[in-house]
C-alpha cells in the first residue's frame, strides 16, 4: 500500500485545547467518512495539537473519576465514625464552599483554569476536609461550641497557613499547571478554614458528635497506637528499601 502524508498548520497553539479539539473532531468526521467511501484507504491523524486534544479528554475524564472516587471514600470513612448525615452534610458543605471560593479567587486572576489543576483538586480535598473534621470531632470531648473552638483554633490556623504557604511556593514556577495549582490549593484552603472558623460554629449542634464508639472507631485507635518505630525488622526493612 502507497503511504501519504500531508501537514497543516493550525492557527492555534498546542496548548489551545478548546479551539483545537473543536477542529481535530471536524477532521476526524473527514477521515471517518474517507474511510466510509473507500474501506481501503486508511486515514489517520496525528501531530502535537492532535496529541495535547486526547490528553485533556483523557485528563478530563480521569479527573472526574479521581474526584468521584475521593468523595465516595471520604464520606464512606466519615458515615463510618460519625454515623450522623448532619455532619457529613456540614463536612460537605464546608469542602464545597472553600471550592466555590477558590474557583472564585482564581477567576480574579486567570480567565481559564487548567483541567489539570481541578483534578488534583481531590488531593486537596483530603487536606480540607481535616478542618470541619477537627471541630466536629472536638465537640465529642466537649459540648461547649465556643470551648472547643478556642481549644482548636490555634493549631487550625498555624496548620493552615504552613500548608498555604507550601503552596503558594509553586506560584513561583514557569508551569502555568503548577501556578494554578498552587493558587487553587491555597484559595481553597483559605476558604475553608474562614468557613469553619466563622460560620460552622453556628451550625453545629452541641452533643452532636460521636456519642459512642463505632467499631470503625476503635479499628481505627488500634491502628494508631500501633508504633511501628518499635519494630526492629519493619525499621530494618525502610533502611534497606531507602538505600
């Protein structure tokens, strides 16, 4: 069979995924319907803009997956030890705003934001969702909302801003994936922690963490206090793995 190659130029860049996906989906009707007509002629597409195309849908869908999956897990793990929807839903409520608030943040910078950035976004989450968890958890040992807001706060912030600044370390970088990941993560982590300092405490019901302790809970605690530290072999094995 006779091989033939021809080339053009676009008038968009590689990284124009949202002009370029638009016209590799009109050449691939092209060649679909080559193909139809003549079923020996074999036509293909192939080029930088083709590839940087069918990496941001490939992107796309494992990112919705990806976040998918962490959400499920989250909650699945949080109906585990809590067994209560009003603090899942108070959980999730203070994740989803923290997230409105860094998409809303980010529009003040950027017009777009890669697709990227929202997938790791669920990275991000397992991070976030350790400040609601912290007051909720706390009103078990106390019932006083203000109490344990002051017993709390300070490790809450100097946790957050430590963790913000990590990440606004990358806003330095010539990767525009990496700024905004960086400003995205930080956004998100500043709203959440304003939402859970400012307005959770108004939302929570005093007594309304755990009562008793699930069997998922003292799973758990076992874990925990298990020192792995004191373990010569498991030591042993790290050391040997490092090197």
């Amino acid at each position: 069979p006779t091989r033939r190659s021809s080339d053009l130029d676009l008038p968009f860049g590689a990284s124009e995924t949202e002009h370029n996906a638009a016209l590799v989906a009109m050449l691939q009707q092209i060649c679909d319907s080559v193909s139809r007509q003549f079923p020996d002629v074999s036509v293909r597409l192939t080029g930088g803009p083709v590839i940087a195309v069918g990496n941001a849908q490939q992107i796309k869908k494992d990112s919705i997956i990806s976040i998918t999956f962490a959400v499920i897990l989250i909650l699945l793990l949080l109906w585990l030890v809590f067994r209560n929807a009003r603090n899942l839903m108070l959980i999730a409520v203070s994740i989803g705003w923290g997230w409105l608030f860094a998409m809303g943040c980010l529009t003040l910078v950027h017009n777009d934001v890669s697709i990227i950035v929202i997938g790791i976004s669920s990275v991000i989450l397992g991070i976030a969702v350790n400040y609601p968890l912290h007051l909720i958890a706390h009103l078990s040992h106390t019932t006083d909302v203000r109490t344990a807001l002051k017993e709390i706060r300070m490790p809450l912030v100097v946790g957050n801003v430590t963790t913000v600044g990590a990440f606004l370390a990358l806003v330095r970088l010539q990767s525009v994936a990496l700024r905004d990941l960086g400003l995205f993560s930080a956004f998100l982590l500043v709203g959440t922690i304003v939402f859970v300092l400012v307005w959770l405490p108004h939302m929570v019901q005093k007594g309304s963490a755990i009562s008793q302790k699930p069997s998922a809970i003292r799973l758990l605690e076992r874990l925990g206090d298990v020192q792995l530290e004191n373990k010569r072999w498991i030591v042993g094995t790290v050391v040997a793995l490092t090197i």
